[in-house]
C-alpha cells in the first residue's frame, strides 16, 4: 500500500489541479463553501463565476449568516439547486463556527456524509475518505462494483485511504476521475491506480449504468404585464422556493398573446413552458418590477429564458429595448 499511496502522490504532484484556490486555503468556511457549490456545478463554472464573487460578498460565515436570503440567492442566481444557498445561509444563522466533528457536521442542513468527510478531510486534515462522484467511479472500476451499496463503497475507500496524507490522497483521486478515469474514455494507460485495478480490462462495465427515464412537465406560463411593469411572485413551494418567478397556469387568458416556449433540464425533469403575454388594463397582481428590477431579483434559470424570450419578441413594445 505505501507504494501506490507515493505513486498517487506523485501523480497528484505532477498532474493535479493543485492550484484550485479552495485547496490552498485553511479557512473552513470557504472549503465548505467550494464543496456545496461543487455538489452539482462543474469546476469550471463554480472558479470562473462564482466561488470569488460569494466571498467577495459573504466574506464570513458570519455575514453570511446576517444576510437577506435574497441577497444569497441572488449570488447563487444561475448556479441552480437552490437549496443548497437555503441550506448554507440556514447553517451560517446556526453556528458562528464550522465544527470539526464529522456528526456534528452531518447535523448542518445540506451536509451529507461526503460533504462531511470532505469538510474534515480538507479543512481540518482528518484521515478520513471521501466519496463523490468521480471517486465512486474509480472504486467501482478498481474492485469491479455494478450495484455496490453506499456500505460496500464506504469500506472500500477505508480500505484504500492513505491515512498519512489524506488531503493530497482524496484530492488525487478527484482529480484521477476527472482527468483519466473519465467516464466514457478511461486513459487506463496514464492512471496511476491502473496496476491495481481489476475493472481495466472493461472498464465501462463498471458501475453499471441507471436506466433513468426523463420525465416531461409541461407548463403555461402566463406573462403579466402592466405599462413597462412585470408580475413577478416569490416561489413557496418546495421547487425553487425563494426565488422570484413567473405565474403558471392551466388555461391561459384567451386574450394572451403567444410568445414562444422555453424549456429546460432539471435533475428528475424536463420542464417545458409555452409562454403567453397578457397586457392589463388594470393591475390585478400584487408584485409589479420594471426590467431594472427583476435584474436584482433570484429568478430560477427557466424564468431567466422566459425573460429573454419576452425581451426579443416582436409584440411587446418596450422603451427601453
Ligand atoms: N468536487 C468536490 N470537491 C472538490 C475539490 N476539492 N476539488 C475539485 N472538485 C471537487
């Protein structure tokens, strides 16, 4: 074992992503921040557009804890899952400190075991593994997994840890998942894990593959609009709750102008909005927003292209277009 734990390391030295900023910080808090926003974002968009910016605003689990849910929202606009700003924001109001307990940490709303044993493993250096999705992967081709249960995958990489380094150890095998063992195109040639690894003779085998079928969800959506003023109403639901949206409706107005149809993917659906314009001649809503202001609203990513839909159609006649 002590070999393969220096080849890794010296694979991670040579080929890691070590300059990511959220792995050349001690600051727990913006480790934590970097692992909510990485459950489901892709590297490339959490360190171009978003990582610096939050603390930039947040720069404290303090101050995030004092903000507006809105504001938080607001600079998780685009990043999609919204629950997880809820839940970090709902942390930040819990404790002025993350805790260095794994329970304890698994306590905090949004923090499952992996982001937990990430938090430990990277902000307070404990020998602990973690589990995401690109590591489930390497395990399941390094001990030939189709269905292993979360047990099974915990034992697993117990059983492979490198306890002297934990941080470098798990960081690597992020990274080995990312960059070599992809996927659709493993690089077993280039893969530090490949002389143990009893999946490279058919490596797509392994996990084998969920059959997920999309389920489509269909909407109308109806755009109130009053002068240069828009009906904008703040989600309650459990589905994008918080963010500010259009209204959906089973029958459209008859009277409503017919502007197009959006659509997009979310994690179990596809949402796919026929979108109607409805000029009134009184205000009947309750929340009317000019252009300029729902720019400062949290507006989920299907009413974000709903607004561009309205601003590029023919018939609405804008001043300001
Ligand atoms: N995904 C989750 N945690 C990560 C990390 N520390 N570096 C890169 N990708 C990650």
């Amino acid at each position: 074992m002590k070999n393969l734990h220096r080849t890794i390391h010296r694979w991670y030295q040579s080929y890691g992503r070590r300059t990511l900023p959220w792995r050349n910080t001690d600051e727990p808090y913006y480790i934590y921040l970097s692992e909510v926003m990485l459950q489901q974002t892709q590297v490339k968009t959490v360190l171009e557009r978003y990582y610096f910016p939050f603390i930039e605003r947040f720069p404290t689990l303090k101050a995030l804890g004092e903000a507006e849910l809105g504001e938080v929202l607001k600079a998780w606009e685009g990043l999609g899952y919204y629950t997880r700003a809820k839940n970090l924001h709902k942390s930040a109001t819990l404790v002025s400190e993350l805790p260095t307990d794994i329970d304890a940490l698994i306590q905090l709303p949004g923090i499952g075991k992996n982001t937990a044993h990430a938090i430990a493993a990277f902000a307070f250096r404990q020998p602990v593994p973690i589990m995401e999705a690109n590591v489930k992967r390497i395990l399941c081709r390094l001990y030939r997994l189709e269905n292993p249960t979360q047990k099974e995958l915990w034992e697993y990489a117990y059983g492979l840890l490198d306890q002297d380094n934990a941080f470098d150890y798990n960081q690597a095998m992020m990274d080995i998942g990312a960059l070599v063992c992809l996927p659709k195109n493993p690089a077993c040639d280039r893969c530090p894990l490949e002389r143990i690894c009893e999946g490279k003779d058919d490596p797509l085998r392994y996990p084998a593959k969920q059959k997920r079928s999309v389920r489509l969800r269909e909407e109308h959506i109806v755009i109130y609009r009053y002068h240069d003023r828009i009906f904008l109403h703040q989600r309650s639901g459990k589905f994008l709750h918080g963010l500010w949206g259009f209204e959906s409706t089973k029958v459209p107005p008859c009277t409503a102008a017919y502007l197009g149809e959006v659509s997009h993917t979310y994690t179990h659906f596809k949402l796919t909005c026929k979108v109607y314009l409805y000029d009134e001649e009184t205000p009947k809503q309750k929340h009317y927003f000019t252009l300029d202001e729902i720019s400062e609203l949290a507006i989920s990513k299907v009413d974000e292209k709903i607004l561009v839909l309205l601003k590029r159609s023919k018939r609405p006649c804008w001043v300001s277009f």
